[in-house]
C-alpha cells in the first residue's frame, strides 16, 4: 500500500537538521510515512493531502489536513515550521508557499523526481518533473546544506533531492554546525 513504506532514506539522513521539538509539516503526506516518523521523534507534526483515505490514515499521528492544494488556498498561510518536508511531489505554483513556511532556523527536506524520468517510468509528464536546477533555483533565499541530482536504483529513477535551511542569526554570533554525517 502506498505510503506505509519505509521512510525515505533522504528524510532520515537528513531528519536531525530539524530542531528538537519543532513543528514539522507534510507537503502531500499520503499515509504519514513521514509524519509517523518525525512524531517518534518528539515533534509535532501535521500533514495535508487531497486524499480523505490518507487523511483518515493518519488521524492520531497528528493534526491532519484536508485540502486540495493545487486548486485551493493554502492551508498554511502565515504558519511557519521547524521542518518542511515534500517528497514524490511537485505544483510548481505551491513552491513560493513552501518555501516561505519554513521557519527561522528551520529546514526544508525535498525529494521528487527530476526530468530524465520520464525515460525510466511515471511519473513522465513533465509538469511533474523537475527541470535541471529547478529546485535550487526554487530554494533561494534559503541556505543549501545538501543538494542531489541524478540517478538511483531499486527501483530505478531520476531524482533531484534538496535540504535548506532558513538561517536565523544573531549577530556576532558564530555560524551554525550544519551535521553532514549525522546517522538516520
């Protein structure tokens, strides 16, 4: 059933960068992989998708959502959280919304698939896929810590996967220790 897998390996690589407690959303979270997830790590977590059987099948991990947010206003509007996280997603129109609700010091963890795709499987229209740079591109503003382009296997497809977080500063103060080996 799609959804109860397993994690992704790039969430939980890169899950630490979100800090301790924050509020984490997911971006079309299907059956809550991600949310269950995060939730067994002490955050808060809410979710949103169009679907009400994915919805319903993550009521009691958190708060869950009910929104079509390709045709409708965004739920969040003005929310920011401490972790952002979209995988196998992609309305570019939702991009500017995404990014913006990443909060201060927060982190967004994006994963979906990129152009050569459509030579391996579906999804293959490009409205779907990401162009070459597309996703740095969509994360300016923010501070890239990791970003991916190309291929994997089992099963095969091409991916683009990205984590940025949104710096909070003080001034004078020394920069922030972004863990890159940090186990998952």
């Amino acid at each position: 059933m799609h959804g109860s897998e397993a994690p992704s390996a790039w969430v939980r690589r890169w899950s630490h960068l979100v800090p301790p407690g924050g509020a984490v959303l997911d971006v079309a979270c299907g059956r809550g992989r991600h949310m269950r997830w995060f939730a067994q790590r002490g955050h808060l977590v809410t979710g949103v998708d169009r679907d009400p059987e994915a919805v319903a099948a993550v009521q009691g991990v958190g708060k869950a959502v009910l929104a079509d947010i390709e045709n409708g206003p965004w739920p969040f509007a003005g929310e920011r959280f401490a972790g952002v996280v979209v995988t196998h997603y992609l309305w570019r129109a939702l991009m500017p919304h995404i990014v913006d609700s990443v909060a201060d010091g927060g982190v967004l963890i994006y994963e979906t698939f990129a152009a050569d795709h459509a030579t391996v499987g579906k999804p293959s229209r490009p409205d779907f896929l990401l162009r070459p740079g597309e996703l740095l591109a969509a994360a300016s503003g923010l501070r890239v810590v990791a970003y991916e382009d190309g291929f994997c296997s089992d099963p095969d497809r091409f991916v683009q996967r990205l984590v940025a977080v949104r710096e909070s500063r003080a001034h004078g103060a020394a920069p922030p220790r972004y863990a890159l080996d940090a186990a998952g």
